[in-house]
C-alpha cells in the first residue's frame, strides 16, 4: 500500500494532476424541460411543505433511514412525534428531520433516490431555476381549472401562485397525476377529482423547533428566496460541505456519538394506511400498542 502511495505521489509531481473533492465538482445544469419534470411531482404541494422537500431532497443520503424510521414511528403525532424525534438524538439533517411528521412524503422520495438526488441537486445549483418551473407548472394547473382554492389550501392568482394551507396547523399531502393535471383536459373529465386533499398532518407548535411554527417556512416568490426557520435557505452547490442552516433548538450528535437505545416499539405501517397516504385519501384509523423493547 506505501509503494503504491508513493507511485502516485510521484506522478502527482510529474502529471501536476490532483483530483478534486466532490465539493469542488461542477454544478449540473438542468434545462426548463428538465426542470419542469423534476418539480412536477411537488410543485402543487403547499408551499410550507415544497420548501422542507426541495432542502430536504439536498441532503438526499439521509432519505432512506429517515424514510424507514418515520414508517416505523408513524402511530405517534403531535408531541409524543416531537419527544421522540428528540429523545432518538437522530443524526440528519433538520430539514430531513422535518419531514418525519409526512411518512408518506419521505417514502416517496426514498422510492426514488435517482429523482430525489437530481431534485436536490437542481436546488443546490439553480435554485432560482428550480422556483421558476414551479411556477411555470402552478401556473399551467391553474389555467386549466385544476389548481384553485378550496377547503384545505388557499391558492393565489399571481403575479406569483401561492399555496397555503386553510389552517396553517394542519398541512395536506395533495395527491395528483402529473401526466393529468399539466394537460388539457379531455371533454368530459371532472377537473374537480384531479387533485385529492384527503391525506393531510396536524403540525401545531410541537414542531415548531424544525421551522413549523406559523410563517416560519415560506417563499418570497418575487426575491427567489425560500425560508426555513425564519432564516433564508442558503445551502448552494458551492457551499454544500459546510452550511449549516440555523435551527438553534435541535441538537443533533456529534459524528461518532452513540445514540441511546430505541425506545419505542417500532410498528410499521399498514398496507392500508401506505395507499391511503399514497392515493391522497384519508388514513384508516388504526391502533398501536406502544411498548418499550
């Protein structure tokens, strides 16, 4: 291994060739095409919950473990979610950890880490970019009658299209085809059924530690400025080794620390409940017996 140490150093000093961090790559570049697919699965999202996906979608590595241990804490909420999520000393990233009140959300994100990566990776570089085709694809949603305001979001008519959860403690998860609801629709569709809000997660204050407190998480549509936590979102390509956006109230471990043992008993969800989640349809109740292992 020293020898072939030093026969790379050498040619190092002969070649005047050094690899270079995975930081100091080049930023991809996606064109408005490309841009307008990625975001189509989420552009109608609200905008509080479009802004936690796209940070969170920039730390895409920390998905699949989030996905799994949401799937399996799903029958706790409000503050028994909140006392757990902390208590777990989790180690990702506050906007990932945002996203474990909506196991449907991460679960669709971690069943597509190709899109995930890409998504994240288009916020880093094009932030601005990625805002515009979010726009672009509200906007063609809205002309053809299927974006529009009702019980559970309040939708703008511009210059920027805004979605706002109706009751800011309560955030739906809409359910939409992408290949429908950018479209013409054909005669005879009912445009109303196109976008179900029957899946939806009771926020309240519990969560106000990872930026859900009322206004905490918007966009400045006009600025292309998103902000978590009351803090404008400033993780970029350049800087994605070392930003640390600022959520002084969660304490996340050092690398290397120990986290303390599970203390929830780990309950999976449903088949039932995945495709009620799934198909933006309310949740079967079900119950749990909490137990500690």
């Amino acid at each position: 291994m020293q020898r072939i140490g030093n026969i790379l150093t050498i040619l190092i000093i002969l070649t005047g060739v050094v690899a270079a961090p995975a930081f100091a790559q080049a930023p991809p570049s996606f064109p408005p095409g490309q841009l307008d697919q990625l975001v189509a699965r989420i552009a109608l999202y609200p905008d509080p919950l479009l802004a936690q996906v796209l940070a969170a979608a920039t730390y895409s590595n920390d998905i699949p473990a989030a996905a799994q241990w949401a799937d399996e804490h799903h029958y706790l909420t409000g503050q028994a979610l909140a006392n757990a999520i902390a208590a777990d000393q989790l180690p990702w990233d506050p906007s990932v950890q945002a996203l474990l009140p909506f196991p449907s959300v991460l679960d669709m994100m971690n069943a597509d880490m190709n899109w995930t990566t890409q998504l994240g990776n288009a916020f880093l570089a094009q932030q601005q970019d990625v805002m515009d085709a979010v726009q672009r694809q509200r906007a063609v949603a809205q002309r053809y009658g299927y974006l529009r305001t009702n019980g559970q979001v309040l939708v703008s008519g511009g210059p920027y299209i805004t979605i706002v959860p109706v009751n800011p403690a309560f955030v739906v998860v809409p359910y939409y085809d992408p290949s429908i609801v950018f479209f013409a629709p054909r005669p005879g569709f009912a445009i109303g059924g196109a976008i179900r809000f029957g899946f939806g997660v009771s926020i309240g204050g519990y969560f106000a530690p990872w930026g859900w407190a009322a206004g905490g998480i918007r966009f400045d549509w006009g600025a292309h400025a998103v902000f978590v936590n009351n803090a404008r979102w400033g993780r970029t390509w350049v800087n994605r080794a070392v930003y640390v956006h600022p959520c002084p109230a969660i304490r996340r471990p050092a690398p290397g620390a120990v986290r303390p043992a599970e203390a929830h008993a780990l309950h999976p969800r449903s088949e039932p409940e995945r495709t009620a989640a799934r198909q933006g349809r309310p949740v079967p109740r079900e119950t749990h017996r909490e137990e500690r292992r």
